[in-house]
C-alpha cells in the first residue's frame, strides 16, 4: 500500500509524545523507529472502538494503540458513564481483572486507580492476581457489583492486550452502552498531561476463596458427575501459558478425575508464550504437544483453554487417529446430552449465533427447546442468559468458535464449565466403549448428517478493513444460482447476525461475515447431506471455489 502523506496535526502528535516527560523510554524507542505509515495509523484521533469482544489493540504508543494512558482514557470514560447510570447508588464498586499478558497487571492498577479517584470502588483479586474470563464473570454477580472490567486480548498474539467491560448481570455491556462510553472518552490530546490521584480507600480485595465458591457453582451445575467416585482414565491439559493453567487441573481434580497429565512446558504463566506458538485451541496445531504427551502417556482425549480460559477444545483420539472437535460439534453434543439427560424445572433454551449450525433446531424441537440467535459475540448470548434467568433453564450458549456457557452462573464463555461437562459425557460414553465420534454419528442417524466449518482467511494489509469489505459486498451482490452442487435459494444481508446469507436447498447455508477485532474473512458453511466424507469434501471444493471467486 502506497504511503500516507503525515499531516501537522500527526507531526505535532508525534512530537510531543517524543519528547513528553510521562511517555517511557520504551515507547519513546519504538515511536523513533516507526515508519510514517505507523505514524500516521497511531495516531489516528478516530473513537476507539468496541468490537465483538470490546477494545482489542495491540499494545505500544499512541491514540490507537493500547497503553497506560489510554487504559486512563476507557477507565475515565466508565467511570462518568456509570457515575450517570448510577447516581441513586451511594456505592458503585467494580471488579478489576486480569490475565497473564505483558503489562496486564499493572494495566489493572492503571484502572484500579482511576475507578478509585473518581469515589469508585475498585475491587482487585487478592495480590492482583491474574484470573480466567469466566471466574470474573461470576464474580461481577457473587460480589453484586456494578461492573468488571477485564483486561484481555483471550487468544490473540502476545503484542495485543483489551480492554473488555461487564455490566450488572455478569454479561459484557452492549453496543449501546458502549456507545455510551466511548461518547465519554477524554480528548485525546490531553492524556499525557491527566494525572488520576488513588484514592486507598477506594481499593479492596478478593479472597480466593472466591474461586472455591465458583468452583462450587460450576460442580454444582454439572448432571452426571459424582466427585467421590475416582476417574482414572488420563486426560492431558494445557492452558496455554494463560490463566487456567494451575487453576483447570485443580478444578479437575475436585470432580474426581485423578489422572491428569499436564503439558508442563504449556502450563507455565508466561506472556511471551514461549511454549505455545498458537495459543488458540481452535486450531488444531495448537494441539501439538498436547498429543505427544498423549501418546507417550496413552489417553485418549485432551482438553485445551486459550490463555484467558473462556475458550474450550477437545481432542480425542479415534481409530489411533487424533480428531479435533470444532464449536459446533460440541454444541450438538452438549445438547443432545443435556436435554436427555437433565430433568428441567423450566423450559429448556439453547442460545446460538446465527453462523452456529442449526441442527441444534432439529434437537430442540423434540424436547420442546427454544433455540435462541444472536450475532457472533458472546456479549449479546450472555445478555440472552441474563434476560432469561426468571423464566427459562438454560441447556448451553455456544459460538462455533470453540466457547460454550454451560450454565448461568455466570454470563461469559466458561472454559471450565465447557471442559467438566465434556469430561462428564466422555466418561459416560467410555463405559459403553464410545467416544464423541461414535456419539455424534448416533446423533447424525437420528436427526440428519450434518457437517459445519469456518474457514477463516488472513487479509494483509493496512488496509485490512476496506479489502474484507469489499469482498462481503461481491457475495452480497450474487444472485441466486447453481453453484456446484448447490442451489443458492436466496442472498442476503442478515442485520441481526451481521453477516451475508445465502441460503441453499435442504435446509442448508453458508454464511460471511468479517471480524471485528482481526484482519480476517470469515466464511461459515453449515450443510446436511448423505454422509460426513461427501459433506467435507463439498466443503472443500466450495473453499477452492471462494479462494478464486474472492482472490483469497
């Protein structure tokens, strides 16, 4: 891409952050080996924004990159946008949580000190220590506060950090409330010179036994485990260097699962990730050295969590073949199990985006199950769980990306719970001589042969967003037609999911959308036919198809 000229303003910008006695030496060195390209995009005085999973930037210098004062600037903007909201309160306290990234911690004392110089409370985990996704979604709701803010960037590169807010009900605030925040934020030419005072009695502390308690809830929600009977069969774990990785085997072990096998070069916290050169367990290279130890240690099944462990991913090993288990497989499976399992004081729902399969659909109908569509993100699945609290039990909420709410006690992907209830399934099924794969072709003969997958294409380029446009703007212009083997009935521009829809014939689709956080062009295919072989062959031969109709 052809250069940006460097207007004054962003000459003046970078000049003054160059020479700025609060701008570190560190990001002093980084601004002085910039590009102008660089300049000129951190530089940018556009709102930040959130996307699917609020404020995700990488980290560094700059308006449009994430560092202590613009950590100032979101914490600042909360703060006023929750002093409005609530001012018939005479205490409004906030969670303050973390993972294990560079920086993250002190990020969390930046926050904390902000809340507290505005008369928020600022509630830290003790000793600030870093906390999985779905330990701070349940505390927001255990410790009745206002909010949490949650500094993550869960499986993105180490270069990145977020900035992710939960309100009330221990879901992540909505597009309007964000709205409402962002609105708030300082100009961004006066953060260098904003000084927050602490304020100490404004800062107090979590006790771990917090965690136990959560642990509690999350055994509590479970159908079929009985923590006394001893599960001996091995099971490896790796977290990724983040946030569950002492945590998980300890839970595990609580439900009686005796013999797990830790990923020990994986199961350090370490922002560097050093061990771990793909930290996101959808993919299934992620999976490497789990596997070795696997079959150095003969188990069958391995669990992974991404660093802030909402995320959850199963591997398990079928005809001395490893097969990885994708979101929406595993949303059938918790579904099918739960409804046949669990006895509901209320009726069952199901929460799914709209580019989650829909075999889910044909499930829920037997058993009399309300199937719920959201767009992708788990901010708005959380808020359904919230909604639906009083009046219906939920069966799970699951992306196809790999995360799952197995219960409502919380409000977020609870890599956890995900992991105790497959666990729960997969030892069921180990007494009949099974495993997911035979459980998933029993479901398939019973209600359809279905296969979903996402292919997920890296666009390069600064000008990431205007390429990933245009091509969601090509399938939306295409008319319905044979295409392959397939019928394209009708296209279409979904609002509700954000996506482009072309709908096929027999009940089949597939989906586009663009992510929010990520240079990437997503697309979704969700089709029935006769067997699993011809299905994923269908799919890769439409994947060749997109890769020339869209120059991917």
């Amino acid at each position: 891409m052809k250069g940006k000229i460097m207007t004054e303003n962003i000459k003046k910008y970078y000049n003054i952050w160059l020479n700025h006695p609060r701008v570190s030496a560190t990001m002093k060195n980084e601004l002085a080996n910039m590009s102008e390209d660089e300049i000129n995009d951190i530089f940018q005085t556009t709102p930040l924004k959130f996307g699917t999973a609020g404020v995700r930037l990488k980290m560094g210098p700059g308006f449009q990159r994430l560092n202590m004062f613009t950590y100032q600037m979101l914490t600042d903007a909360l703060s006023k946008y929750l002093l409005t909201k609530y001012d018939h309160l005479s205490n409004i306290s906030v969670i303050v949580g973390h993972d294990n990234r560079f920086n993250s911690s002190r990020y969390a004392l930046i926050c904390a000190r902000v809340l507290s110089s505005f008369g928020i409370k600022a509630i830290l985990f003790e000793n600030n220590e870093l906390m999985p996704t779905p330990i701070i979604s349940y505390t927001v709701l255990a410790y009745q506060a206002q909010a949490a803010i949650n500094i993550t960037a869960s499986h993105n590169p180490k270069i990145y950090n977020g900035f992710k807010i939960y309100g009330d009900n221990g879901a992540q605030i909505l597009d309007e409330e964000s709205e409402e925040i962002i609105n708030r934020l300082p100009a961004f030419t006066d953060i260098l010179d904003k000084v927050y005072q602490l304020n100490k009695s404004n800062i107090a502390y979590i006790s771990r036994d917090n965690i136990d308690d959560y642990f509690v809830a999350a055994k509590n929600a479970l159908i079929n485990t009985y923590p006394t009977v001893n599960k001996n069969f091995p099971v490896v774990f790796t977290g990724h260097h983040g946030t569950s990785v002492k945590k998980m085997p300890r839970f595990l072990k609580l439900l009686g699962y005796q013999n797990i096998i830790s990923v020990a070069e994986q199961n350090e916290y370490d922002s560097n990730f050093t061990n771990s050169e793909i930290v996101n367990p959808e993919d299934p290279a992620s999976f490497n050295l789990a596997i070795k130890y696997a079959n150095k240690n003969n188990a069958k099944i391995i669990i992974a969590n991404d660093p802030d462990a909402d995320r959850m991913a199963i591997a398990i090993k079928h005809d001395d073949e490893w097969k990885f288990l994708n979101g929406n497989e595993m949303g059938i499976i918790y579904t099918y199990y739960v409804l046949k399992n669990k006895k509901f004081k209320k009726q069952p729902y199901i929460v799914a985006s709209y580019v989650s399969n829909n075999l889910v659909d044909v499930i829920a109908k037997q058993y009399d199950a309300i199937v719920y569509r959201t767009p992708t993100g788990f901010k708005y699945m959380g808020n359904v769980v919230a909604s639906q609290i009083d009046s219906k039990e939920l069966v799970v909420a699951f992306e196809e990306s790999v995360g799952a709410l197995n219960s409502s006690i919380n409000r977020d992907k609870d890599g956890f719970q995900a992991g105790a209830l497959a666990l729960e399934i997969y030892n069921s099924l180990l007494k009949e001589n099974k495993d997911f794969v035979d459980y998933l072709d029993q479901i398939y003969q019973e209600y359809g042969y279905w296969q979903g997958k996402t292919s997920s294409f890296i666009v390069k380029g600064l000008d990431w967003k205007e390429k990933t446009d245009g091509m969601l703007d090509k399938v939306l212009k295409t008319e319905p037609q044979k295409i392959l083997n397939r019928t394209i009935t009708s296209v279409s521009f979904n609002h509700d999911g954000g996506c482009v829809d072309w709908l096929l014939e027999g009940n089949s689709w597939i989906r586009f959308r663009t992510s929010g956080t990520e240079p990437k062009f997503k697309i979704y295919y969700n089709l029935f036919g006769n067997n699993i072989q011809e299905l994923d062959t269908e799919i890769n031969t439409w994947n060749a198809w997109f890769k020339n109709y869209l120059n991917l």
